[in-house]
C-alpha cells in the first residue's frame, strides 16, 4: 500500500494550504517595526526558554533531517540509528561547549561573534561567504523536497508542477524571513515542532503496539523484511559497497557531531536569549526536543521496513526519503477511519511544515549575515531603518537564486548537497569558532586560514566523492570521477581546517599572536561568564 487515497490527497492540500495562510499570518502579525533591528535580529529575547527550545531544536530539526534521516534507518537499519544519535550528540555539544559564548560574544549574527576579538570587515565578509556556503546547499534540499513531497503525496507527477510548487513556496519562505524575522520564524519553528513530535509520537505508539508494545519483535520484522537479514542489525550495511565501509562510517558520523549543531541558522538562535542562564535553558528543552525526535523517527523508521518492506521504499525512492510518510501510512492498517486518515494528514502537514520552517530559518540567517556583517559596517552610522531594509532585500537576494538553483537539481540525488553543509560545518565553521572562543593567541590570519582554507579543502574534495558519481544513487550516475573513496571529506577536511587555523596563527608572528593574547585576555571574562554584553 503506497497510494494515498483521494480522501487523503484531498485532506493534505486543505492542511497545506491552512498551515501556509496561518503562519504568513502569524509573521505579519509578529513581525517587527520598520526601524527595529533589535527585534528583527533577536526578537528582543522575548521567547521564554521553552519556546526557545523548541524553536532551536526546529531549526536543528530540517526536513533534510526527518526525511532522509528517516530513510537511512529504513534502509540500512543499525546505521541510520547511529545518524539519529550522532544528530543529538550535535546538539549536546553545541550544548556544553558553545552555547554561552556563543551567545556572550555575539550579538545577531556568526560574524559578530568572531569578530569580537578581531574587529574589521575581512573577518565579517569570510563569514558571511561561509554561512552562505553552507546553508545554500541545504535550502536547495528543502525547495527540491518540498516539490518532491507534494506530487508525492497529491499524486502529481508533471514537471512544471512541481516546478510552480517550488517557486510558490520559495516565495512563501521568503516571506517569513523578510515579516517575520527572528521572532516570527521562531513561533513557526514552535508549531512545527509540536506538530512534529505530536504527529510522530502517535504513529510511533500505533506502530508499537503492532508489535505488541515489544520493540525486539519491531527490529527483527524489519531485519526479515529488509533483504539483508541479520547485517540489517549490525553495524556497515550503509557503507558496504565503499573500500573501507568503516572508516566511511566513523568519518561521516563525526562530520554530523562537528558539523551539525555549528551551522548559522542554529547558532543565530543563541543570541535569543535574554541571559546565560536562559541559553542553558533553552539548550535544554532543545536537547529533549531532539531526542524525543531520535526515538520517533527510528520507530517509524524501522516500521516502514517491518511493514512496507525496504525493496518498495527504495524502488519508490532510492534515497528513502518518502520512508517516514509510508511508515505513518502503513500503522494504519488496511482498514483506515476518518480519524487515521485525518492524523496521517497532520503528519504530512507537519513535514510540509518542517519544509517551510527550515528554508524561512536559512534564508533569514543568511539575510542577517549578509544585512548586518557585508552591508552595514561598511558605513558607521547605519540607521537602523535602512538596516532593516538591507535585511529584507537580503532575504530576496538569498532566496530568488536559491529558488532558481532548486528548479534545476530537483531531479538530481540531494545527498551530496546535504553532505556538503554539514562537512562546511565541520571543516571550517567548527574549528573558526572553537579557536575563535577559546584559543588566546588566535589570529585574524589564522581565522581567515581556518574558514578559507577548511572551505576550499571541502568543496575540492567533494566532486570526487561516491555520492557525486561513481553510483547508481549518486548525483551524475552516468559519470564516473570517483577519485575519493569516502562518502564525506571529514577526514580530511576537519584536520586540515583545525591545521590551517593553527598554521596562520603561527605564521602571524609572536608579536602578532601575543597582541591577540591580549585583547582575548581583555574581554575572556565577557565571552567564558558573560560578565558584560555588547550592545546591552
């Protein structure tokens, strides 16, 4: 059973369009004032830490996430379980380590916070680039996939559909990113959460209890539904076609630890919170959100494979990616009431939702970056109206090529885009702002290394990777320039990040690193306690 019936169809394209009208709604009615930047950038802090949480954990939360994190477990068992985990691991680390001076050196943007120490626009620019770099890939994933879902679930199939649908609702994300702001995008991101895990949690508790509330039976139904047999419960299934399956897996697990929680329009939800204490508040209603998630999406995950069978999942989508809508369906049973049929439609509205709600936090921490570190330091006095006006034409500026971009790779494997934010995250996101907080004779040199030189060591590496050729399921299956035997570039490209930062320090001179020395010594105290906060 992979049709949707017509009831259905019907019922997800009322919700679609219900949930687009109400959250436009809620961003021009939250959105900010023409002239207050405060509130366009942070949303004042406003945000209790609950709703905070969940705000970060759904912008964490992408439909990359749900959907693709979702078919790796489907598929591949035991290693997509292992993503799902690596997934919070992200976030907790982000958690413990990051998260206060993150949000003590900051104050809108990545840019601000790295350029604490190192005042100047070279710092700002290269930030800017990076952001732009790494969340541009994954905007192409969400616009591709939000083609992809509706004809998917309404059952259309014409290019020039999905086409249209792609740019309605690139200009809907944009929307929300330009009216809303920081505080509009976060109470979108709280509804899809809520959405998401209550959804979730329901189809999860109906798989379960057809498996008798055991969890054993659940795994080994997928493993005897799976093809592989046992090796579907085991560890390398994902990476077995590879010549080192598990040095692939280590490294692409520690490219989604590194990478993950480091992305801009995740860390740009620090700087929300009204104090030190209220970001580890937030972190942890985030870190909850997020795992709560893990334990819905591998029992969906693995209950579309018990169910379906993992041969139709992957003959309807090599990926996966429709793993978690079929797992929902399939709990239903083949006898499905009015009210299984209108839960199934608040599960594909919810991923619907999770689509707009993660491009809008992208664009809009793009937009911020561009607005706030390129535009507006290069005069000193900007007023803060026309910052705003920079900001929201920002958002255009993002979105319309994202837009264009996402028409073109829609029919492509999307994998090595999700691949490449996350290993940009890792190799050079990662390193510029663990030595940027906490290494004192950190350079500007050494900066610029770290983020050009991390950046340029991905995007050379990734071309000759499996996922862009070289495979029935890569990007160009025809071609074959698989020179790279790894799926990501992390084990590579995150020592050499780390490497390159610590080259240009070195190479700064003495002088240079103990002048630096200094100047962290001078505002250490604002940055590890929050002692003082600029702008407050």
């Amino acid at each position: 059973m992979t049709e949707f019936s017509g009831n259905a169809q019907t019922m997800s394209l009322v919700g679609f369009t219900a949930v687009a009208t109400i959250t436009l709604l809620l961003c021009v009615m939250t959105g900010p004032d023409r002239d207050d930047i405060d509130e366009f950038y942070t949303g004042y802090g406003s945000l209790s830490p609950m709703r905070n949480g969940l705000a970060i954990a759904g912008d964490y939360i992408s439909a990359a996430t749900v959907l693709g994190t979702g078919g790796v477990i489907a598929l591949f068992g035991y290693d997509g379980i292992v993503l799902a985990l690596s997934t919070a691991l992200s976030l907790m680390l982000l958690m413990f380590l990051l998260a206060e001076p993150l949000r003590n050196a900051g104050r809108f943007t990545m840019g601000d916070a790295l350029a604490r120490r190192m005042p100047g626009r070279s710092v700002r620019i290269a930030a800017c680039a990076v952001t732009i770099a790494a969340l541009l890939p994954l905007m192409l994933v969400q616009l591709a996939g939000a083609g992809q879902l509706l004809s998917f679930v309404l059952g259309f199939s014409g290019e020039s559909l999905q086409t249209g649908c792609i740019i309605g609702l690139g200009a809907l994300m944009i929307s929300y990113a330009a009216i809303g702001g920081m505080k509009g995008t976060a109470l979108i991101q709280i509804l899809k959460m809520v959405m998401l895990l209550g959804s979730g949690a329901v189809v999860a508790a109906l798989i379960l209890n057809r498996f008798d509330w055991d969890p054993g039976a659940l795994f080994d139904a997928a493993a005897a539904r799976s093809g592989a047999g046992p090796a579907f419960l085991n560890s390398g299934l994902e990476f077995a076609g590879g010549p080192h399956p598990e040095v692939d897996m280590i490294t692409s697990q520690l490219t989604v630890v590194l990478g993950g929680a480091c992305l801009p329009h995740v860390t740009m939800r620090m700087y929300t919170a009204s104090s030190a204490r209220q970001v580890r508040r937030s972190m942890s209603w985030a870190v909850s959100g997020v795992a709560l998630f893990v334990l819905v999406i591998t029992v969906v995950g693995f209950g579309a494979t018990a169910l379906v069978g993992r041969a139709v999942i992957a003959g309807i989508d090599p990926q996966g990616n429709t793993a978690y809508l079929l797992g929902s369906q399939a709990a239903f049973g083949a006898e499905v009431s009015t009210a299984e049929t209108f839960l199934f439609t608040t599960v594909t509205t919810a991923v619907f939702l999770t689509l707009l709600a993660s491009v809008g936090g992208m664009i809009l921490a793009c937009a911020n970056s561009l607005a706030h570190d390129v535009f507006a330091t290069r005069v000193q006095e900007m007023s803060p109206r026309r910052e705003m006006t920079l900001a929201r034409a920002s958002a255009l500026a993002v979105g319309i090529p994202a837009i264009i971009l996402a028409t073109l790779v829609q029919h492509r494997s999307l994998q090595p885009l999700v691949t490449l934010s996350f290993c940009l995250g890792a190799s050079a996101i990662a390193p510029a702002l663990v030595y940027g907080l906490f290494w004192r004779r950190y350079t500007r040199a050494g900066m610029l290394s770290t983020l050009i030189g991390g950046s340029l060591a991905v995007l050379l590496l990734m071309p000759g990777t499996n996922l862009v050729s070289g495979s029935p399921v890569s990007a160009f299956p025809d071609a074959d320039v698989n020179w790279f035997p790894f799926t990501t570039t992390g084990l590579v490209s995150i020592p050499l990040g780390f490497a390159c930062g610590w080259l240009g320090t070195m190479l700064s001179g003495r002088r240079k690193a103990e002048e630096q020395r200094r100047q962290y010594e001078a505002v250490e105290g604002w940055i590890l306690a929050g002692a003082v906060r600029r702008g407050d």
